[in-house]
C-alpha cells in the first residue's frame, strides 16, 4: 500500500514542531514505503523521512525500532564525545511519537517511523568511481565501530538467519523441491552453479562457532545506496537503512560491499556480460573499511574479508533464486523474471571473484600491514 500522501494521523503522530506543507514517495527501496514530508518552522522550511514498515517482512516492528532508538543514540553520544560539529547528520536520528515511542501506529495498526531528513547528501545505486567506494566503505566501518561497544542487552534479531548461509541454502532445497510455480526446468544451470558451491556455505558459520570470529553489532545490509555522500565534499556522511542492525558478523557487511560495489553493473542487470569485480574498487572498499574498522578487527576476520565478497554474493544469489522460485512473494519486482535477472547477475559476480580471489587475498594482506 503505497499512498500518494501520508495520512493525517501519521503526521501527527509525531513530535514535529511547525505546519505540515507537502508529502510525496521517496526513494526506490525493495521493502519499505517511503516518504519526504516538508514543514514550516518559523519560516524554514525543513524535510523528515516517514516510512511505514512492512511488517510481512519485519514481524516485530517494535523491536525493529528498539534496536534502531539503541544504534543510533549510540552512535550519536560517540560522535558528540568525540567532538564531532554535526552529528545529527552523521547518524539517523529518530522522531519521538507523541506517547514517547520511536514509532507511530495508523488507524489500520501498521507502524511508521520518522527521521530527519539529511540535506545536501544523497545515495548511489551505482558507485562511480574509486573514491565513492572508499568513502562508503570507511562509513561502514565507522558505523560499525561507534557502535562495537553498544551497552545493554543483546540486540533484537530481526530477522532470525539474516546472513545464516547455510539456512538460505536449505530453504533454496526446499524451493527446489517444491517447485511451486513450474519454474525450475528453466533454471537448471543456475541450480548446478550453486551446488557445486555448497562446500563454502558453513565456512563463516563453522569459525563464528569456534570463536575465531566475535559476533559484533553489524548493519548486516551493506548496500552502497544505504550510505548517503555528501554533494559538496563526496565524502560519507550518515549510513542509513538500519533494519537489519542487529547482531551478526562483521564479514557479512563487509561481504556485501563487495557485492554491491566492485561491479559496474545495476543489481538486476539483464545482460550478464557487463557484471566483473574490478579490482580498483575492491581496493578501496578495503582501504576505507579498513581505515575504520581495522582498530577492532581481529586476524581471522581481515584474513576472509576476500573470501567474503564471494560468500555474500552467492548467498544473495541463493535468497534471488528462493523468491523466484517461490513467485516473487519477498522482493519487490517491476517486472517478468526480475528476480531471475538478479539472481544471473549475482552468480556472474561470483564467477568473476573466482577469477581474481588469489589477487584479492594478496591486496587484503598488503593493506592490512
């Protein structure tokens, strides 16, 4: 349900001071309805982000914005000891309800949530260049370390088995199996590609299991459109998106910024032959991660960071092919075999980081020195 405008009892939900002017949807995102409002306060005009959560996917929405309210106030108390001028624009920072919640609930019971909107910055679904990459990839590791000692409890998983491979890859068999819309016979090269992986799978699970890999608090959706650039000095401002923060290994963020990053090809590319990992853009995603994140990494972490773009990859590809498989019921489409495009797309990225995996070790362990 994407409506035109918010409703009126969104609006005023929330502690927003001023006169509401205009709304309209925003953004492209697969999974959540967005929207920028505008308000006068005082004569300026000042925009917020509303988004109702989809909460077929996100079934806890309460917990959902919990662990946001936890991330992002910690994030912000870091950057504000650290002496940082504007640290409202370089963490999210959630809207109150008028009851004192982090969410507003409409008269159907569907929640919703507000932020401020970040000016003069803005997201790429396609990095342009090497210094984009960079910067992304230094603003996710730096939303990971302000975050890397988050007091309290555990955070809520708000999706159990978000990056648990070897759960995806079992729930793959079982799609397999089903077959539930015919579609299996046409994508029988793609099914051989994936099996003949499944001996990396549990190789990330096995060392988190035995310790050589802490769990951390992680974005766990590490898509280079979920980092806003600031338009004048293109350098990373605010990592948003924040969903999927929730426990998880910092391998898995890292993963998917290979994934997202190093091709020069959109997601859902048709035409397979323009999808390659180029290894200027690997590197720097790892001199910008590592720039932040390499204070609190351990040895095995660093060690797979390569290894990583791979897994993560072939996991989105596995998660493409489950919801083709199962008629389009999880990502939103826009067309015929959408979901198909996108599952090619993450297979030929996994070809090509095969290619290179030997040279893309060999950079990690240059960098890291």
């Amino acid at each position: 349900m994407n409506t035109q405008t918010l409703r009126p009892e969104v609006i005023g939900g929330f502690q927003i001071p001023g006169n509401y002017i205009e709304s309209r949807p925003y953004g492209g995102g697969h999974i959540n309805d967005t929207f920028v409002a505008a308000f006068s306060q005082a004569g300026t005009r000042v925009r917020y982000i509303f988004q109702r959560i989809n909460d077929r996917i996100f079934t806890d929405p309460a917990a959902l914005m919990d662990n946001i309210q936890r991330v992002t106030g910690e994030a912000h108390r870091r950057l504000v000891a650290a002496g940082v001028p504007d640290a409202s624009r370089r963490t999210l920072t959630v809207l109150p309800s008028r009851d004192g919640l982090p969410y507003v609930r409409d008269k159907e019971g569907k929640f919703w949530r507000g932020y401020l909107f970040i000016e003069g910055a803005r997201t790429y679904d396609i990095i342009q260049n090497e210094r984009q990459a960079y910067e992304a990839a230094r603003a996710f590791g730096g939303f990971q370390s302000l975050v890397a000692s988050l007091p309290g409890q555990r955070l809520h998983e708000t999706i159990p088995d978000f990056h648990n491979t070897r759960s995806r890859y079992e729930r793959l068999k079982q799609a397999v199996a089903a077959d539930a819309k015919g579609r299996l016979a046409g994508v029988g090269a793609e099914w051989d590609f994936i099996q003949r992986r499944e001996n990396i799978v549990d190789r990330l699970l096995d060392l988190s299991a035995k310790g050589e890999i802490p769990e951390r608090v992680t974005h766990n959706d590490t898509k280079l459109n979920n980092v806003m650039i600031d338009d004048a000095t293109e350098t990373g401002v605010c990592v948003i998106d924040l969903d999927t923060a929730m426990p998880g290994l910092a391998l898995y963020d890292f993963g998917d910024m290979v994934r997202t990053a190093t091709s020069p090809a959109l997601e859902d590319e048709p035409d397979v032959s323009k999808v390659r990992m180029q290894m200027p853009m690997f590197e720097a995603l790892v001199r910008g991660y590592l720039s932040e994140a390499g204070s609190f990494l351990n040895e095995a972490e660093i060690s797979h960071l390569a290894f990583s773009g791979k897994l993560i990859t072939l996991e989105i590809g596995i998660r493409f092919f489950t919801d083709y498989l199962e008629g389009d019921v999880y990502f939103k489409t826009k067309r015929p075999d959408h979901n198909l495009d996108r599952l090619r797309t993450q297979l030929a990225l996994v070809k090509s980081i095969e290619e290179q995996e030997d040279a893309m070790e060999n950079l990690v362990r240059e960098v890291a020195k």
